[in-house]
C-alpha cells in the first residue's frame, strides 16, 4: 500500500505548520519540512521544539531564502526531497505541499488512489507550444539570464533583458531537454524522485542553466520528469485542487466551501484562508477518518467559471461564492506611508525595500504609472484602483506572496485612510512631518494648478497662507482621526529621534530602522 512522504515548503504561521505536520503523521506518513530562512528563527526553532521527536518527521538540512520565481524555491525543494528520501526508505510517493494546502480526501481514499496506476501525477506540457503562460514573458523567461527578482527589483529584472537582448545574449536550452511547463504541486513515485536527483548529481550544466531561469519550479521538475520517465507512466494533472480568477490570482477558500471541496476530484486543495479556523479543522481531522465515501461531482471549475461569466454580463459587483469576504485578512499587515513630499516617501520606502523583505508599492492611488504588476485590468486606472481599493491590495498581498505591504499615499487622500484602518488587518499609519518653504509651495501650486509658471509673486503670496492652512488641515484630519496605530516622523528631528518611530511602524530592528532615518539625503528638496 501506498506511503506517501509528504515535501511541505513553508514559510509562516509555525502553529499551523505543527498542526498540518502532526495530522499528517497521525495517518501513518511522514512530512519533510523546509521553513524559509527568512522567516523568524523562533517561529523555525517552535516547529523543530514541537516536531523534533516525531520520527515520522525530518527538516531540511540547509534552509534557503526563498523568493517568488526564483531557483531558491527549486532549491529548497530539492533539499527536502533529499532528507525525504533518506530518513524515509519506506515511502512510496512524494508528494509537494505547501502550508496553505489542506486534504479534502481521506489517507485511506488517497492511498487506494495511488495504489491503482503505476504512474507520475505533474502537470507537464510543451512550454513553447501550449498555452499554459496566461500572461507575461514567455520564452525570455528561458533565453535569458535572471539575477534580479521582478517583484523586488522591475527596473533591474527588465534592464537586464533588454541589454541581453541588445548584445546579443540570448542563449539556448539544453540540446537534449523538451522543455516542459506546468504547476509546482506533483506527486511522483520513488523510483521517479530517485531518478531526478540522481540527474541532478549528474547534470551540472543543466542546474546552472536552470538556477538563472525565471519561475523554475513550472518548469525544472516539469522538464526533468518528462526527460526520466517515459510518456506513459506520466498523469500529466496534479492532485491539488486549485483556481484562479479573471485577474490570475489564486482563489481562497472559506468556511462555507467544505461540501464543494470534498467533491472534487484531488486529494489536496490550496488556498486555504488563514481566517478559515472552521474549515481548516474540519478537513485537517478528515485525513484520519475512515471508511469516508467522497460522491465526486467535480464542478468546481465550471461552477467558478459560470459565476464568473454571470458577473462578466452585468452582475459584476454582486457577492461571490468564492469572495465572500471583503477584508485584507486578518493576518496580514497593511502599513501606509503618509507624505505631501512624494519625493520624501518614495526615499524612504525605497531603503524599506532595500533593508527589509517588506514589499513597497509607491502612491498607487495618485499616479497613474505606480510600477504595478499587470493584474488583470484592475490595475489600470486610477478610478479602477480606488474603486476597487481591497480587492487591488488583497491581490497585491497575494502577487508577492507576502503578509506585510508598504503604500505611500497623499495625505488628501484621507478615506483610503479611513477605509483600510477599518479593516481586520492589521493597520499602522506613519505620517512623515515636512517642512515646507515657500519656494516648494510655489513649485507645489504650480503642479496642483493654482498657480502658472507667469503668477505674479505678490498673487503667489497671497495664496500662501491658504495654502499652508490647507496642508495643516490635512495632517490635523489624520491625527484627529484616531487611527490605531498612527506614528509620525519629522524632518527637524534627528534619525536617532525618528529611529523608533520608524521600528514600530515597520515592526524591524532598531538598527534596521536607525540605518533607513539615517539615509542622508531623505529630506532634501
């Protein structure tokens, strides 16, 4: 009968983890656990305290930084497949999980699954020909080489192609490789996992030209298992259950999906709220049941695409099945940068990127050209994106794979401020105290309108006043306003002032936040 070795890539919520680990292990299988070396140590120290004695669980022996699209993600699985396939000798299958998937079937019913075809479970198509790629780059993701990360550093990722490109760099894939694409979740047989690291070992060419491809865990394992295992023995699906919607996001599920989830045709699903407590426990106690019988409908897909298709025709702002929720997620944290200096935040945010793994997305409800990822449309105007204001930064939260985000916006722009603080999430505003001299106010009266290039100085004067009161006005609302967590930097102050300030906000080391006030051309104009 089958056994299965569960690989579990994780990177947060280290109780979840242990419950996810522990319930799996009860049914008789074994998990292989890589935490991100990003994550905090104490959060990998709890899970190796809690599961350290569970002999039916070990840890990868080198931890990665993972980053969305990169080889660290290829990297880290490979190291927990290793440690798999050591410490298990009795496994039979290895199969790919996350700490946002749940079993929607039984240990029972996934083990006589198994049982039945001698066969490879992985999405594997040709990566030229279908049409798996939705949106983005497509064969550049291979011709050329990624050392910076799109999500992190755009400018460099596609400077870097294009001066490639200019020089004549592309290069080739590997002669002997058909190279394939597909999803990260797999399910593969021993014999097949021995196999692929056994090709590894003996492959360096192929790894090095793989460790500078862009988001190779839809195409590493993809390609590799297609090279070993012949056509036959390969069931090119995955047995995790998983949608996405218009806008390319992964669709999470909720309390109220648990019928809809066990009549599917997969063993697992993904995306699992973090808020769905209920739905979590109901299918973590499933694995371990027995004699459960699962009556398969298998209308997920075509039930989302329906509904999808209803709001398409004119119902779209009506409540759907799968969004029943409108909040950003109570685990998440939202911190919003308030500044009249755009310049000032955008100074500021750019070392928060650059010190931190926070992500930063600069004034996307004031300027059009935001540096926003293409997320289906509803990213492409400012009335889209103030409309749709939690729906754009759930996705936003979801696009870089993260629990923290860092906006800037316009103090005039105070119901966003509003809005987002009334949220579940968790919410801090920082407000960066200027000084304005008349001169920026004239540049600034210029830019607003209320003044040309040929306003005479005594008309200019005139308005001064007004608009300094109006400035003020704006940065009284927000502190009249109560915010929960309303935090304030000010130019007069000095970094070892504003340091502190800084670290509750961000929620970082104090000579992290020390290091970012200090940046010394912050403030100038």
């Amino acid at each position: 009968m089958a056994k299965i070795a569960f690989i579990l890539l994780c990177h947060k919520d280290p109780e979840g983890i242990i419950r996810q680990a522990e319930r799996l292990t009860a049914a008789g299988d074994y998990v292989s656990i890589h935490f991100d070396a990003r994550a905090r140590r104490a959060d990998y120290e709890m899970i190796r305290g809690a599961l350290g004695g569970n002999r039916s669980v070990t840890f990868a022996p080198k931890r990665h930084k993972c980053g969305w699209g990169e080889w660290s993600l290829v990297a880290a699985t490979i190291e927990a497949t290793r440690a798999a396939v050591e410490a298990f000798p009795s496994a039979s299958h290895f199969y790919m999980l996350s700490g946002d998937c749940q079993p929607i079937k039984t240990a029972e019913f996934a083990r006589q699954f198994l049982d039945e075809q001698e066969v490879d479970y992985i999405e594997s198509f040709d990566f030229f020909a279908s049409d798996w790629i939705k949106t983005g780059i497509k064969e550049e993701r291979l011709i050329y080489r990624h050392w910076f990360n799109e999500r992190k550093s755009k400018w460099l990722f596609y400077q870097s192609m294009y001066w490639q490109e200019k020089l004549g760099m592309r290069r080739d894939v590997p002669d002997d490789l058909q190279m394939m694409i597909g999803s990260q979740w797999w399910c593969l047989r021993r014999r097949t996992v021995e196999w692929v690291l056994e090709f590894c070992d003996k492959r360096p060419d192929v790894m090095r030209f793989f460790r500078t491809t862009w988001i190779p865990d839809e195409t590493f394992f993809q390609t590799i298992v297609r090279h070993v295992v012949p056509d036959r023995e390969i069931n090119t699906r995955t047995l995790t259950f998983l949608m996405f919607t218009d806008y390319g996001m992964p669709v999470t599920f909720y309390n109220d999906h648990y019928d809809l989830l066990l009549s599917q045709d997969f063993l697992f699903a993904r995306k699992i709220s973090p808020e769905a407590l209920e739905l979590k426990a109901r299918l973590g106690t499933l694995w371990s049941e027995k004699n459960v019988h699962f009556p398969i409908s298998n209308e997920g897909r075509s039930l989302f695409k329906f509904l999808s298709g209803r709001g398409r025709i004119g119902r779209r702002f009506a409540p759907r099945f799968w969004e029943t929720e409108s909040s950003l997620g109570r685990e998440r944290e939202l911190m919003i940068v308030v500044c009249k200096k755009w310049h000032v935040a955008k100074r500021l945010t750019e070392r928060v990127a650059a010190l931190t793994d926070i992500p930063v997305v600069e004034y996307l409800f004031n300027e059009v050209e935001a540096g926003l990822p293409d997320l289906g449309g509803i990213q492409s105007t400012l009335e889209k994106r103030n409309r749709h204001r939690r729906a754009l930064m759930r996705m936003l939260f979801d696009y870089h794979q993260a629990n923290k985000l860092v906006v800037c916006l316009d103090p005039s722009g105070f119901d966003l401020m509003q809005d987002f603080c009334s949220d579940r999430s968790v919410t801090r505003v920082l407000e960066i105290d200027c000084t304005f001299t008349d001169d920026y106010l004239l540049g600034h009266a210029r830019r607003v309108g209320l003044a040309g290039e040929r306003t005479p100085r005594e008309v200019f004067e005139q308005l001064l006043p007004t608009i300094r009161y109006d400035l003020k006005f704006e940065s009284d609302r927000i502190r009249d306003a109560n915010f929960p967590a309303l935090f304030r930097i000010i130019e007069r102050q000095s970094a070892e002032e504003n340091a502190p300030a800084l670290a509750q906000f961000l929620g970082i080391a104090p000579e992290t936040a020390q290091e970012i006030a200090g940046t010394h051309y912050l403030f100038v104009d």
